[in-house]
C-alpha cells in the first residue's frame, strides 16, 4: 500500500498559505464562480457556488435539487411493486442495488424470507451493479484531471457487465428484477460461465486503469495531497462507503450489518486506505472493484438449489410497522425507512442515499483549494445526480 | 521530479488496445489492418446489434388469450394501456349447455411514448398473453405515433424467442410461448 508522504501535503499546505498571503497584500476582491449546473464534472445538474479569491476557493457551497423528482412522495401513491421501478432510477448507474434495501425492508415488515438462492443471485447481482457502476468512476477520473483514453476503456468494459445484467434481467439499466419473497426468474443455461469469463475481462480492465492512472506521474501530483478528509470530519459529515474507507475508517455494511445477503458466506477483505486525499479514494475504489470480481466469482460457483421465490399472496399488503434497512451500495450506505399501515402502497417512504451526505462535506473540504483542484475533488467524492436529489 | 515509467506504462496499455483494434485475429490475415472489424461498437445501420432474448425490448399481445380482465392495465404504474372491450354470447362448450358470455377485445392499445418497460403488465397476466420480445426497431417521428394497437402488437408476437432454459440448480418450470 502506498500513503502520501508528510512532504507532499506540506508543500500544498504552504503553497495554500503563501498564495493566501499575496492575496492578502494585494488586497484582491472576491469573485463568486458558478461551476454548473451544466458542468460536465457534476454528473448532471449539481450547482456549486464558489467565492474565490485570486485562484483560491474561500467558500463552496453545494446547490442540489435541479434534478429534484419527489421520489419520496411518489411511492406513497404506489403500490410496492410498482415502487420499485421507480427506485431504479435513483441511482441510475447501480440500478439493482437500489432495489435490495427496499425489498429486504418490506419482506421485513411482511416476515418473509428469501430462499437461499435467491438471496445467492440477488449478492451476484448486487456486486455485478457495484462493478458497472464503479467501473464508470474508474475512467471518469482521468477525464476530471484532463486524461481521455480511460473513460473510452471504462465504457467499453462495462458494457460486458451489462450485457450479463440484461441477459438475465431483461435491462440493462433498469433491472426491475427483484420482488418481495425472491426474484422474478432464474438464471438462464449458460450464464454462470459467461460471467465467469466478464469478471475475469473486468479484472484485465482494472488492471488497465492501474497502470493508466494511479501509477501516471501527472495523476498522482494532480491527487495526492488533494482534498484531505481527516477520519473523524467523514465520520461527522455522514460520509459512507468507499470514502469513507479512504478516510482509513474500516467500516463496511456488508461485513458489520449483513441484512441477510450472501456475504457472510464467503471469504473476502474491506480496503482501505489512511490517507484520505482525492487518490485514496480512488485506489479505494479501484481495490473494491477488483475484490467485487472475487466476489462474484466465489458466489457463482456456490449458489444453492432450490426455489427462488418464497410463498407470498398474489396482491401484496405489507403489514402495518415501521422498519428501516441499509445496505453498502456502489456509493455508500443507502437505507429506506418504509412505514406502512396496512395497505397495498408503502405510507411514507424516507429514502437515505450516499451521495447526499458524501457531498455535505464540499464546504469543509473545498476551503483554501485551487480551482482546478475543485473538479479533482468532485470527481474522487463520486456522486451520482440521481442519488443527491432523488 | 518525474518519473518516467509510469508514463510509459500508461502509453503502453494505450498502444496495445490500438494495436488489438487494428489488427484483429483474423487468422493469417492478422497484419492487414482491419479497424472495423477490432472494433467495439456496432456500425449500427450496416450490422444489427443481437439483445439477449430476456430483452425487454417491446411487449407483444396474444389477442386470443386476453379476456380483457384490465389486470394490466391497472397495475401499470404509468397507466398507459388502454383496453376496451364488450361481451358476447357464445356458442356452449358442450352439447345442451348453457350458452357463454366471453370478453371480446375491441382495443388494446399501448402508448409507448409512456411506458417504462418495468414489466409489470407481462408479470400480472393471468392468461399469458402479454410477452417480452428484444425487437427494438420501432422509433417513429412523431411522439402520437407511439400509440400501437392490437394489431401491430400481434405483429409482433412472431419475434417472442422462446424462454430460455434454466440453469442446473434451478425449480422453475420453463415456460411455453403460445403460437
């Protein structure tokens, strides 16, 4: 593992302070820069109004709610099968994963359970909407920092990942494809040696983007050092999931608040990472990636036999009570508070999402940056539009 | 201070993937250069991409299975099918019995400038009659044109692949796609 040498970071830090110091001689005026909300380092429409002063950023602020859809209200108006197409589309990039919590929350509520191999396929298809949504940040970096090849090989690589998800869900990004007590179909003949052979084409991919960006020499001067998150600022801004491990906290839904999944079943490791800065997160994320394959290899050659569905009533009603699940998605921990009194639709729905949180910390962590460092740091904190404003 | 391997690394995995695209195995062929054909992308118009067959591409209807029920249409979180239809008597089954009354379907109808492709509909019918088909070639230039009836519907059931059979392990029952 390799950690940012003190020197790199004092550097920066007293680059900070004396650039600080001629402004102050100077007597510059402030400018306020609008970055977005047409931005193409903002994943959609994220407005981030910064108060520069010369080439410093004095103050972020985070605008959300450009893309602002009412999902919260919309489920209450839905019955929970139809709730699910929607929550799909929240996180667009790791569609399936949405799904999970919402339907593990409700089987709770309903008392059921998921045979075994259907919790087996939902883990398989979890990770596999962890690597297509990860695989996209992978490349999506280098273009942040100005280096275009690595998102060429990011899409062309994630495109395996999803063949196989629409090949046995039917889309590509919007499987629909999990229900209350189990799934809607089994895997089809073949496709466990398909994507055997993907994973192992997604680790060449991975691979790749190691010796593109993380060993280039203008990537790491462009990250390292750059938008340090201490471990106990990310702790108190909410962070979660691969940030959060960045910031050296070993902390994984999946290994410390299994939700009854299949990853307590099989052997596998958390990275992460002491170092904090805009390059460990993205050696976090990248390490993820490679572990998720692993994973995914592991679950495909042990998935149990036996039915996918368990027994429930036609027209669901979930019953009355109050339940809340979270699990580690492709960006953090997402959680849906479901309460229900009884009726076909959910009554409230609170949905938590990752990137909400993940990207509360830009007025801390944007304060006394450069602007160029600015989109290094957008792009390393990785949030998806869909997920902040939901 | 830089370094230089990490650069040339960097150069090196680019220049593979160039040189994977230019000359593809193509068995003696091999230093002809031939970038379309190592190329990733499907020349969309010359050569038809092949969707797996669970693609949810378009719903196709198998008039002679829909009783009308509207299960579909009500369960449709979009509410973009519309289905209208009437009773008549029909002759009975058996000699001497009492004569039937069966749902005629008058109009079926998708707008498809609506729909979500969730599959909620083909899930519900209980009469199988609604089916998934990976064909996508239905674009129109005008968004009301979207609206498809029955019968292009039916049209489109000669594309429904038949399920695919499951992997071992598996206790469903494949299932038959009426003709």
């Amino acid at each position: 593992m390799t950690t940012t040498s003190d020197r790199d970071q004092l550097a920066y830090i007293s680059s900070q302070a004396a650039d600080a110091r001629v402004n102050v001689e100077l007597n510059t005026g402030d400018m306020t820069l609008n970055i977005g909300p047409q931005h193409p380092a903002t994943h959609g429409t994220l407005r981030i109004a910064c108060r520069l002063d010369g080439e410093q950023v004095i103050m972020a602020e985070p605008m959300m709610g450009y893309m602002h859809r009412g999902y919260e209200k919309l489920c209450e108006v839905r019955t929970y099968p139809q709730c699910t197409t929607l929550i799909n589309r929240i996180d667009w990039l790791g569609s399936f994963a949405n799904e999970v919590p919402f339907i593990l929350a409700a089987e709770r509520l309903m008392e059921v359970e998921a045979p075994p191999r259907a919790q087996w396929i939902r883990t398989i298809l979890f990770e596999l909407s962890r690597i297509a949504n990860v695989a996209l940040f992978l490349g999506d970096m280098g273009v942040q920092l100005g280096a275009l090849t690595p998102v060429f090989f990011a899409f062309r690589d994630r495109e395996h990942v999803l063949n196989q998800i629409e090949a046995i869900t039917g889309g590509r990004f919007h499987p629909n494809f999990d229900r209350i007590g189990g799934l809607k179909d089994d895997i089809p003949r073949g496709w466990i040696e398909e994507t055997k052979s993907v994973m192992v084409k997604m680790r060449t991919f991975c691979d790749e983007m190691e010796d593109l960006l993380v060993g280039n020499e203008i990537f790491q001067a462009r990250c390292r050092g750059v938008g340090v998150i201490p471990a106990d600022v990310a702790l108190n801004y909410g962070m979660s999931g691969a940030n959060l491990r960045a910031s050296g906290v070993d902390w994984d839904l999946r290994r410390d608040a299994n939700p009854g999944l299949a990853w307590d079943q099989i052997d596998w490791r958390v990275w992460t990472h002491p170092d904090g800065d805009s390059f460990a997160r993205y050696w976090v994320r990248l390490q993820e990636t490679r572990e998720a394959t692993y994973i995914v290899d592991k679950l495909l050659d042990g998935i149990p036999s036996g039915p996918i569905m368990a027994k429930v009533p036609r027209i669901i009603k979930v019953p009355a009570g109050e339940a809340y699940i979270s699990t580690e998605n492709p960006l953090g921990e997402m959680g849906y508070y479901i309460v229900s009194k009884g009726e076909l639709g959910p009554f409230r729905v609170k949905i938590r999402t990752p990137s909400f949180n993940n990207i509360s910390v830009v007025p801390w962590v944007m304060k006394g940056v450069y602007v160029p460092d600015v989109i290094t740091i957008l792009g390393s904190l990785y949030f998806i539009l869909g997920d902040i404003d939901r | 201070m830089p370094q230089l391997p990490g650069l040339i690394k960097g150069l090196g995995v680019t220049a593979k993937t160039a040189v994977r695209t230019l000359f593809p195995k193509r068995g003696w062929k091999t230093l002809i250069p031939a970038p379309q054909k190592g190329a990733v992308t499907v020349q969309y118009p010359h050569e038809k991409e092949a969707p797996p067959d669970r693609a949810r591409g378009v719903i196709a209807l198998h008039e002679e299975n829909c009783t009308a029920c509207m299960l579909c249409s009500r369960s449709c979180p979009d509410w973009c099918i519309y289905i209208e239809g009437h009773k008549v008597k029909a002759p009975p089954r058996r000699a001497g019995g009492k004569a039937r009354s069966v749902n005629m379907l008058d109009r079926f109808d998708i707008d498809y400038a609506l729909c979500m492709y969730c599959g909620i509909c083909v899930e519900v019918c209980p009469f199988d009659a609604l089916f998934w088909t990976p064909e996508y070639e239905y674009s129109e230039p005008r968004i009301a044109d979207l609206l498809h009836d029955k019968i292009r519907l039916g049209e489109w059931m000669d594309t429904v692949p038949d399920f695919l059979e499951y992997e071992s392990g598996s206790e469903q029952k494949v299932r038959k796609v009426p003709r």
